[in-house]
C-alpha cells in the first residue's frame, strides 16, 4: 500500500457519517473450514492436507468459530451505546477472511449514501497483522469496491491502553485473585500470566525497533500489564506469555511459550494461576482452544489451580471506549485531552513511513490470528 504520509495525531475534526467495524472472520459450519482456512494462507501454498492439520480446532466446535457471534454482538452493543448517547453513526460489520466481507460493508456503507467511514478493528496493539493490515484491507476494499477516491476510510487509533480496553482485564484479575485468595491460595504461591499471539521477531521489531528486540508490540504488552496488575491490586507475580506460535522451528518467534512456563511453575513453588488475555478482544477460537484447552489442560497436569479471565467482549467500558475513539477523530480531539493509561499512549491515529511492515509468513504456518 502507499505510505501515508501527514501528522501522526489527527486533531482535526471530520464528519463521518458511518463506522465499519473490520475483524478477521471464521467459519461458521463444517463446510467451511478448509475454505476459510484457504484464505487465511492465501499465496502461501499450503495444501489442504496440512490445513486439515490445524481444522481440528475449530471442527472440536463443530466447524465454528465464535469470532462471529461475537462480533454481532458487539456491532449490536455499538449501535446501542451510539444510540443512547444520540449519536447518529450507523455501523458496518466487514471481515478480512470470511463472510461478511469487508468489500461488502464499505459497498453497503456506499449504496445507504455513506461516505466518510470510520473503521474499527477488532485488535488492540500495534503490529502488521493487527494494526497496518486493517488500514490494508481498508485500501483492499475501496480498490475491490472501485470507490477509491469516492469513499474516505480511516481508522482509530491502536487502543492497547484506552481504559475501555483495560478496565474488563482488571476487573477480571481482581475477581479472580480473590476467589483464588478465599480458597486459600497465598499470594506467594500464585501467579498471573498475560498471554497474547506470539508473532515472528521480525516482526515484532518491526513495530518499532526503538523499543527493543520485541519491538513496540511487546513494550505495549508489557505496559498494559503493567497497568492492570497496579489497577488490581495485585501483589503477586507476573510474566508476559505468549500463545499459537506456528511455522518452522527455525524462524524466532516471541518466547516464551505459555505451556512451557507452566510446566516449570511446580518447581518454583505456584501453586494457582490467573491467566489473563491480553492481547485478545474476544473469546475467539484462539482463546478457547489454545487457553481454555491446552494451557488449562498444561495447568492440571502439573497439578496447578488455573482461571482464565473474560476478555473485553461486549463489557460496558470496552464497548463505551470504542464509541469515544471514534469521537476523537469525529471531534478532533487534541492529543493532550485523550486517554491513555501508559507512557506510550495515546499512540499514532496514522500509520508512521515503515512502521509494522509485513514479514513474509513460513510457508508451512496454516495458523490464523482471530
């Protein structure tokens, strides 16, 4: 895509007239596992029988993925919350991999007589596949839908530290140490692990090499756990994990591994664990599989007490938050006044030259990130 170029905060206001709501997508039947599959690994070459491979995930739901549902739920909150503060937006809903397809919203968003859209995409942080592939998908659509230069489509900021994003996290640790606590689990026994999608290191680095060799991903990561684990309360320890690694051995992904620690925690004497989502906006397959069955699963074969907290899904705050990003480009909110409950935030409203540029994917990986 062409670079864009211009001021990193947008502080003027702009009349938009609709919001498109941009997420990944997932099947929603047998049937259509393979296919969505295919589009996730499209020009990789990849074939059927090593997506058959990784289909077992979702076909252990019987071929569906919840990322859907959700996000009906969550367009569904949106208009809601829009409609009680009498904001006039309606609200669009496109995926990247599987139907509905984002050309189709920003066409639909077209013939109702929108064209100055807003996007909001499911995905907190700042990396390609979370942040500059959206605005790509964007570009994707108006060039697919030939309204390129007829239709206008931004996005809001990465929200990583927006406190709609994070209040559910900490509400959800804290509920969870406490239970934990009540059944008698001593704080020096337990331990909290934020889990997020590992990402090769190149492109970790990509999303900023000035924060480190895990780049402006990791530093946003640790940041916000930073944060939740101070809003909670929680004296207990801590430690960035990461999940649903794929390719080949050889090519560097952020470690470590969640099951890998967990193993080892017996050793240092953990006792229980809250596992946090960090990085995930819904309870997608990502979530359900990776953490609700193999890191659970890891945790009771080492004799470990696990609870998972909720991610943001349809919480109040989470859905009221996505409403005021939107009113900051709607308003054009000065820097100053935005809220941002680390030092790296409020971050960047478009896209620095080079920043989170894409990594070629192994050609083996047949894993998507929900």
């Amino acid at each position: 895509m062409t670079e864009q170029l211009g001021p990193e905060h947008v502080e003027t206001p702009v009349t938009y007239d609709a919001i498109v709501l941009a997420s990944f997508g997932g099947p929603e039947g047998q049937d259509d596992v393979i296919p969505f599959l295919r589009n996730v690994t499209r020009g990789r070459g990849i074939p059927d029988e090593r997506l058959e491979e990784v289909a077992h995930h979702y076909r252990h739901y019987g071929g569906v993925s919840p990322i859907n549902q959700q996000n009906r739920e969550l367009k569904a909150a949106l208009e809601a919350e829009l409609a009680a503060r009498g904001i006039d937006l309606p609200v669009y809903w496109g995926n990247r991999n599987w139907g509905p397809y984002l050309p189709e919203a920003v066409q639909q968003a077209y013939d109702d007589g929108h064209r100055t859209l807003i996007g909001v995409a499911t995905s907190a942080y700042a990396s390609y596949s979370s942040c500059r592939q959206y605005t790509e998908d964007f570009v994707n659509a108006l060039e697919t839908t030939g309204l390129s230069g007829e239709v206008r489509l931004d996005k809001v900021r990465p929200y990583f530290d927006h406190p709609g994003f994070v209040t559910p996290f900490v509400e959800g640790l804290r509920a969870a140490l406490a239970e934990l606590a009540e059944k008698g689990h001593a704080p020096e026994r337990t331990k909290v692990l934020f889990a997020t999608h590992s990402i090769p290191t190149a492109a970790a680095v990509a999303s900023g090499p000035q924060f480190g060799p895990g780049g402006a991903y990791e530093a946003q990561h640790l940041a916000v756990a930073e944060v939740v684990m101070r809003e909670a309360g929680a004296g207990v320890a801590w430690e960035l994990v990461y999940q649903s690694r794929s390719g080949p051995p050889s090519q560097p992904w952020l470690e470590p591994d969640i099951n890998d620690v967990i193993e080892k925690l017996p050793e240092q004497g953990v006792e229980a664990i809250v596992i946090v989502p960090l990085g995930f906006v819904s309870d997608h397959m990502e979530v359900l599989w990776d953490l609700d069955n193999e890191a659970l699963d890891t945790a009771a074969e080492a004799g470990i007490v696990a609870r998972r907290i909720p991610t943001p899904g349809v919480h109040p705050a989470f859905v009221a938050g996505l409403v005021d990003l939107v009113l900051e480009r709607v308003n054009g909110t000065p820097v100053a006044q935005r809220p941002a409950l680390t030092s790296l935030g409020p971050w960047f409203d478009v896209c620095r030259p080079g920043c989170c540029v894409g990594v070629e994917a192994p050609a083996s990986s047949a894993r998507g990130a929900e």
